[in-house]
C-alpha cells in the first residue's frame, strides 16, 4: 500500500523532466563555454609565443631550440587535448538511453580527470623545462638582473595562472559531477 501510494506521488511529470533537461544543457553550454575559451587562451598563447621567437627573439643554441620545441610542442598537444575534450563531449546524447548516456558521462568524466590530473602537469613541467632552457641564450644577450626578473616572475605568474586555473578545473569538474 505505501509503495502504491509513494508511486502516484512520485509520477514524472513532463515538466520535471523538461527543467531537468534545460538544467543539463545550461551546464553542458557552460562547459563547452570553457572548453572553447581554453583553446583560445592557448591559441593566442602560441602564436604569441611562435611570433616572439620567429620575429624577436630567434634562438640560435641548440638547448634553446629544444627549450622552445617544448613548449610550443606542450601548447599545440593541449589544444588538441581540448579539441579531443569537445568531440568526446558531443558524443553523449542525454535523450540515450539511460545506461548508455551514463556509460559515456562517466568515461568523459573519467577523460577530463586524467587531462587535469595527469596530462596538464607533464606538459606544464615540459613548458617551464623549455622555458628554464632558453634561460642561458638570453643571459648573452641581457643582463643578470633582467634574467634573474624574468625567472623569478615566471614563478609568481606561475602561481597565479594556477590558482585561477585550478578554480576553473574544479567549477567544470563539479559540473560534470
């Protein structure tokens, strides 16, 4: 009797289900919001970073070359992670059924957190590795003290781009969640 009564009040109505769906896609839209802006922000990065040692600063030593092979190399493989992250993305249909959409969420789930938890790390530490290997070509051509400013601002910028960004991976975390 009571489970009788419990199922007649909890009948699904159409409406539920639509605030439920438009909730979904308001976060999936957010999501892809990030996503996009990632690629951009990294995109600008690049050709930033690809124009300054074309144009003003082309490396002559091997080890700098090798510095700037890292992170342009770091830069074009996240973006392309997040191009990955976008398709994979798309490839879960909520109106699936209700073990195959889960079967999907979870492995997407499971992708991002492998990304921010494993990927990003390696390719950051590759970048500051080729960033620190460009270090010695420009100590010929600058000054102590402006290396030593350059060196030490990277770490502080470092920080600061990870407490942002940490912010921004734990907001699409909880929303994938």
């Amino acid at each position: 009797n009571n489970w009788d009564s419990s199922k007649k009040s909890a009948e699904p109505s159409t409406m539920n289900f639509d605030k439920l769906y438009s909730k979904i896609k308001k976060k999936e839209k957010e999501n892809y919001v990030f996503y996009y802006g990632t690629i951009t922000i990294l995109l600008v990065t690049l050709i930033v970073i690809s124009l300054f040692f074309y144009y003003v600063a082309p490396v002559k030593e091997m080890l700098s070359r090798l510095g700037v092979g890292l992170m342009v190399f770091g830069l074009v493989f996240r973006i392309f992670i997040e191009i990955i992250s976008i398709y994979k993305a798309k490839q879960i249909d909520n109106l699936d059924n209700t073990l195959k959409t889960a079967e999907n969420s979870i492995n997407f789930h499971q992708f991002r957190k492998t990304i921010h938890k494993v990927i990003a790390p390696i390719i950051i530490v590759l970048y500051t590795v080729g960033f620190y290997l460009i270090t010695p070509e420009f100590s010929l051509y600058m000054e102590f003290w402006n290396i030593l400013l350059i060196d030490i601002s990277y770490i502080f910028i470092g920080i600061i781009l990870f407490i942002v960004i940490r912010k921004g991976v734990k907001k699409e975390m909880e929303k994938l969640t």
